[in-house]
C-alpha cells in the first residue's frame, strides 16, 4: 500500500502531458491528485489560496505551467510556488521546460536552487499541436498558415514526454538530471504538413505570412493581447534556429530512440482526427 506522503501531484493534469502521465501513474496503481481548476481540491495558478490544499500530503510535483513560461510573471509564480511545495514537505519537482526559451531557463534555475531533489524537462515543440491543440482545426480545413518559414523544430512526442516524467517521479537515476527533449530529425513546418497530407491522402498547405499579418489576423479573431504576444514571440524568437540541433535527452533517460515524427502521424491518421470537416 502506497502513503499519502507518496502522493504525486500533476499539475496541468487536463494538459498534453499531464492526462498522459496522470493515466501512466493510475495504471501503475500510484496515488495521483490531478491539479486543475475543475479537480477537487481544485488548483489555479492564478489563485495561490488553492495551492495549500492541492499540496497537502504531496510528495512530488509534476509542475506544467500555463499557459507558458515566458509569459510576465511566470518567473516569480514559480519561485513563489516552489517556495510553497518545499514548505510544505515536497521532496521531488519535475519542471516542463521549454527549449530556448531564456524564461524558461530561469524558471529552471528556480527549481535547481530549491533545495529538494529535480529534473528538468526541456522539450521542443510537441507532435501532438498537430492533432490536439492549435494547428488542428487548420489542418482539418486544408490550410496551415503560420508566421515561420523555413526554421526546420525538431518536434517531441508527448508521449515520450510523459514515460521520462513518470520515470523521474517513481524512480532513481533520474536525480538532479536536465533533459534536453528532442525527436531524432528536425522537420520544416512545411515539411510536417507534408507528412500528413500524405498519409491522410488530403491535400493539404502550409503557407507561411509575415508576423504583423499574423499578428492582425489574431486581433481580428479577437484574442486576448497577453496570447497574441506570447503567440508572436514563440514563432518569432524561439522558432528562430537556435533549436534546430536534435538532443540525445531521450536516449539518455529512457535508454532508447525518441519517437519519429513518421510514427506519430501514422498512429495519428488511423484516428481519423485529420479528415477533412467537409
């Protein structure tokens, strides 16, 4: 029988990584509290007087913040949480981190300085933004049109995301270790898209526009200036070449290959979540 002092806490549970490692946690028969606005007790990020309840009892943290770590503010939400989780008996933090982001890496230092054991998962752009978040709906019209050109991202899988983070919650070798998470080839956006035009038998384009035209699009869809921003500054900053390079972070904790980018769209397209909606 597991304690209550063996509990892990997932935040960003309802996220991409987190459901997948909250169902890896279940199914291995570990304790798991899922945080989120809509669990119980609930945690918002936004909302510290959530924080005590969500971390009674924890033992380690998967921490995923949201809705990223470069946006104002993150940077002293994280110290502040950290702070918290340590007060209050956590032993284990594992950090999503994002790969090239400067506010990212000082989020990581963060938890590093913490005083308590860490990893440090610092992944590239996800497979899965193709199939569950925002270039689904694009793709499913036919027509991806993004402000990068032709910076080729070496995408990570989420689910390898998720096997290195339930590995660094349940077991050692892990300790005080920075994984640099990539997939074993860096693909052009245009390129990715290719693939799966090709495997769902769509035609399918990308098209790339310059970031005020982007930027103008987005205001006439009317989101907020905060996701503009952080939108822009992502494709604009970050998708700028400086991640290109593939990692061995994959191969170094799980002792094989990263996922192909090939497999994901396969396995995806079977699903049928790329066909055209009409």
């Amino acid at each position: 029988m597991k304690n209550q002092q063996e509990t892990i806490l997932i935040l960003g549970a309802t996220g991409k990584t987190g459901r997948r490692i909250a169902q890896r946690l279940q199914a291995a028969g570990r304790p798991v509290r899922l945080g989120s606005r809509a669990a119980s007790p609930a945690f918002d990020w936004e909302d510290r007087s959530t924080w005590a309840a969500a971390l009674d009892g924890i033992h380690a943290v998967y921490i995923s913040f949201q809705p990223d770590l470069a946006v104002p503010g993150a940077l002293e939400t994280i110290r502040a949480f950290t702070d918290q989780a340590v007060n209050s008996g956590v032993s284990k933090l594992v950090l999503l981190s994002g790969r090239g982001e400067v506010e990212a890496e000082q989020a990581e230092q963060v938890i590093q300085n913490s005083g308590v054991d860490w990893t440090i998962l610092r992944a590239s752009w996800f497979f899965q933004n193709f199939s569950e978040a925002h270039f689904l709906e694009p793709i499913q019209q036919g027509a991806l049109v993004l402000p990068v050109g032709t910076i080729a991202e070496p995408f990570i899988d989420a689910e390898d995301i998720a096997e290195i983070a339930v590995a660094a919650l349940t077991q050692p070798g892990h300790s005080r270790q920075l994984y640099e998470l990539t997939g074993p080839r860096a693909l052009t956006f245009a390129e990715a898209v290719e693939e799966i035009a090709r495997e769902t038998q769509r035609e399918i384009q990308f098209a790339s526009v310059p970031a005020d035209d982007y930027r103008q699009a987005l205001e006439q869809a009317e989101l907020p200036a905060e996701v503009i921003d952080l939108v822009l500054y992502l494709f604009t900053t970050v998708l700028d070449g400086r991640n290109t390079p593939v990692a061995d972070g994959v191969q170094r904790a799980l002792g094989r290959p990263a996922r192909d980018f090939g497999d994901y769209v396969r396995r995806t397209a079977a699903t049928g979540v790329w066909a055209s909606e009409g």
